[in-house]
C-alpha cells in the first residue's frame, strides 16, 4: 500500500465549553452525511471549547457545519497523510517538512491496525505545497 498525500481543509469553531455542546455539533455533521476522520477538541476558556474537524465533502454538510458554527479555518492549511504504519514514520515525515524551513502550526496523527493517518497544519498555502512535495519525496525515498 502506498502513502496518499494531499491537501485537506479544516473546519473550525468556538463553541459554550458546556455538556452536550460537541455532540450538538458532532450530531450535525453526521446527519448531513459526514463520515469524520479528524476531530480536536479543546478547552479554550473556562466558557468555551475549541473545535477542529475533517473532512467535510458535500454542500449539505458544509451547510450542516456552518448551521452549527463551524467555518473554515481560515489561515490553518492542512496535509493529510494515510498509509502503511511502521516505526519512525511520524519522524521521517515531520523531518522531511523541517529540512524545508517549514514550521509546523500542529499535528496530529494515529495508527489504528497497520495504517497510519497524519494531519499536518501550516501556516500559508505556499508552506502546504511545500510540504506534501517534501513528505511525498521522503516517502517515495523510503522504498515502503
């Protein structure tokens, strides 16, 4: 299995740091089709939380996330990674980003059974660029 690379948007919000309040939203997207594969949530305040999801595909669930708050989020570009999972993977990828002077805004990334899916978030969308170029080279170098 090889590694897919690309660009991903995500979606973003402030919402009441209150019970219920992530399920409302969670509740939305899922009625309106999407199947999540990222999700962060944080304390932001003592009164609210912060939101991070991806991917939203269709109009109906881009409306689904508006209705409940969520926007792009603006100046956050991301870079999805997925694919076989194997020790050093996360290093190799975030050094491939480094050795291009790009630094990174956030990551995240899990390995369920044998696959690995990595997001990356940078700051401008040349950086994004740059970075799947980089991940993609580093990857394609690694034989795996």
């Amino acid at each position: 299995m090889a590694y897919t690379v690309k660009q991903v948007d995500v979606w973003a919000a402030d919402i009441q740091n209150k019970p219920g309040m992530l399920a409302r939203v969670l509740e939305a997207l899922t009625i309106a089709g999407a199947q999540l594969e990222f999700m962060i949530a944080r304390k932001a305040t003592d009164r609210t939380s912060r939101v991070f999801v991806a991917p939203l595909t269709t109009a109906k669930q881009k409306k689904a996330a508006t209705d409940v708050g969520l926007v792009k989020a603006a100046g956050l570009h991301a870079v999805r990674i997925e694919g076989p999972d194997r020790a050093g993977l996360g290093a190799e990828i975030t050094r491939a980003v480094a050795a291009k002077g790009i630094n990174l805004r956030g990551a995240s990334a899990a390995a369920v059974g044998k696959k690995a899916l990595f997001y990356l978030a940078v700051s401008s969308a040349a950086d994004q660029k740059a970075a799947i170029a980089a991940v993609k080279r580093a990857l394609g170098r690694s034989g795996r």
